[in-house]
C-alpha cells in the first residue's frame, strides 16, 4: 500500500482503519476536551448535535489539507510536519476555542447554534494537529499517494472513519446534560460555562508551552 497504485481499493481499508482507532484511541483523547467544551457550552438540547457537526468540519478540514500538503509535497511536507509548527497551531486554535468559553457573553435569543458550534470547530482545526500514532501513519499513506488530491482522499477517509465512533453518543450526551443545567440553573450556567472555558483554554496554553519548548 506504501505507493497506493489503486487508491479507490485502499480507500476502504483507510476508513476501516480509522474506525478502528476511533472506537479506541481517538475517541479517548478527544473525549475529555470536546465534552468538557461542549456540556459548558450548550443551552438546547440541540447544541449538542451542531456542536458535533462542527467539530467533525474542522477535523475533517485540517486533515484534508494536511493530506494533500504530504501527498504534494511528499518528504518536504512529513519534514515540515515533524516540527514545532503542528504543536503551536494545534495549541492556538485549544486556546481560541477556551477563550470563546471565557468571554461568552449572555445570549437569550441569539444564535444559539452558532455559539455552541464555534468552540468545538476550533478543537477539530486543532485536532489532528496533535503529534499521535495513528494520524502519523495517515500522513504517511497520504505522502506515498503522490499527488494533492489523492493525499487529500487519504486524510479525509481515515478521519471520517475516526468521527464515527462512540464519541458520536457521548458529545450528544454532554449536549443534551448542559442544556438541561442551563435550564435549571439558568444563573449557575455561565459561571460553569467560564469554568469550562478556563480548563479548555489552559490545555491550549500547555500546548503552546510545549510547542514553544520544541522550537
């Protein structure tokens, strides 16, 4: 599979083996960081399911792009992708999603979904950014595919396969459990909703730290 002549035969393989990690060690790293973004984040039992939608977006976008910068470029990109860059950029984006938890201002009627899809869409940009086993392997598969668009394949399929997992269920879980405190602790919610986002925001700023320490 390393020079991946026959790419709509391997895709399959791609996304089984995405599925496979997504029922383990992708939904466990994720888990932690999405759900704690999205119970402090949701205010309708819908929340949940958008916040989801975007956080599958921006993983599935970052990938793509990654996929087809290694299937393009080859060793030039695996290279660029070893350095401190991926770890700065994945902590920048962990903290833009904390500091939108931090400073939510009070909203009644206001875009309800917008606001709950726009810190998890942050934590997907950021997420296969993160130095882990399993996206190294997809990087690879996608610079032997040799061209942009094959790379870009590659990424997307795995990363589909890592989405649909049982973190599907729990970030629906955690939507539907923050709507329902912020329906019955309405004055409690945003100091909850600060909470969360000082805890995602941290994470972000460890992040950063690290990659400022590689650099």
């Amino acid at each position: 599979m390393s020079a991946l002549p026959e790419l709509p035969l391997a895709l399959p393989a791609l996304f089984l083996a995405g599925l496979a990690f997504g029922l383990g060690i992708c939904s466990t790293s994720c888990l932690p960081l999405v759900g704690t973004c999205i119970l402090g984040n949701s205010r309708k039992a819908g929340d949940g399911f958008w916040a989801l939608a975007s956080f599958a977006c921006g993983r599935l976008l970052t990938a793509g792009l990654l996929g087809g910068l290694c299937g393009g470029l080859g060793q030039a990109a695996m290279a660029w992708l070893k350095t401190p860059s991926m770890t700065l950029a994945s902590g920048f984006f962990t903290l833009m999603a904390g500091l939108f938890l931090l400073f939510r201002p009070r909203c009644g009627e206001c875009a309800s979904r917008k606001r709950a899809g726009t810190p998890p869409l942050f934590l997907g940009l950021a997420s296969p950014l993160v130095p882990c086993l399993p996206y190294a392997a997809m990087m690879a598969a996608a610079a032997a595919s040799g061209s942009f668009l094959k790379g870009g394949a590659v990424a997307l399929v795995f990363t589909l396969g890592t989405t649909l997992s049982p973190l599907i269920l729990a970030c629906l879980a955690m939507g539907w459990l923050g709507a329902g405190m912020a329906q019955k602790l309405p004055s409690q919610i945003q100091g909850f909703s600060r909470a969360s986002g000082l805890v995602v925001a941290v994470f972000g700023i460890k992040t950063l730290w690290l990659g400022l320490a590689l650099a």
